[in-house]
C-alpha cells in the first residue's frame, strides 16, 4: 500500500503521530543518530539471525523444547534453555500488562463519561 494511501485513511490524529515519527527520526539522522544504524546491522546479521536460525534448528532436529534441546548437546548448556524460557517469560508477563492497558483504554473510549 502506498504511503498517500495510509496517510488518506488515518483521522487528523494519526496523521500528526506519523509526520511527529518521521520528524523524529530525521531529526535524529541528522545529529548523528544514523551511526547506531550500522552496528545494529551488522549485531542483527552477525549475532541474531544466526542465533535464531541455530535454535531453530536445533528444536525442530530434536523435536523438543529448549530445555531439552540444549541437555542433549551437552547437559551444561540446558541452563541456555532455561534462560531462554525464562526470557521469554518475562516478555510475555510485560506484554500482557501492556495489552491490558490497552484494553482498557479501548473500553473507556467508548464510555461516554470524560
């Protein structure tokens, strides 16, 4: 979808959030902030991805979860698993309490108390 095309659909609101994050972000190219664009380039291709694409595939050749997946390479690496699902805890109770948040912002904006 074309850009014009999101910005005739959005209400006057939307479209000063989209035009202050477009200004934001120039802004901060134009201080400088560009530069951290590079190394989390290379950190995403050099660290992440092949991070992900190992645990990947690592749980799909033994077809278990991370715990056990890391056990069978060697038994010390099951803590990497275990901190791995504990991470991934952590990011679901702080999104839950973000989608709560927004659930409830979404029923007080059909009230029609203000």
């Amino acid at each position: 979808m074309d850009v014009a095309c999101v910005v005739y659909f959005c209400s006057n609101r939307q479209r000063r959030w989209i035009g202050q994050c477009v200004a934001i972000s120039s802004i901060g190219v134009q201080n400088g902030g560009g530069a951290f664009f590079l190394p989390y380039l290379i950190a995403l291709f050099v660290i992440g991805i092949p991070i992900l694409i190992l645990e990947l595939s690592l749980g799909q050749f033994t077809q278990s979860g991370d715990i056990i997946s890391f056990a069978r390479v060697h038994r010390r690496l099951a803590g990497i698993g275990v901190g791995s699902v504990l991470g991934a805890f952590a990011v679901v109770c702080y999104y839950n309490i973000i989608l709560a948040w927004s659930l409830i912002y979404l029923y007080h904006s059909f009230s029609s108390e203000h």
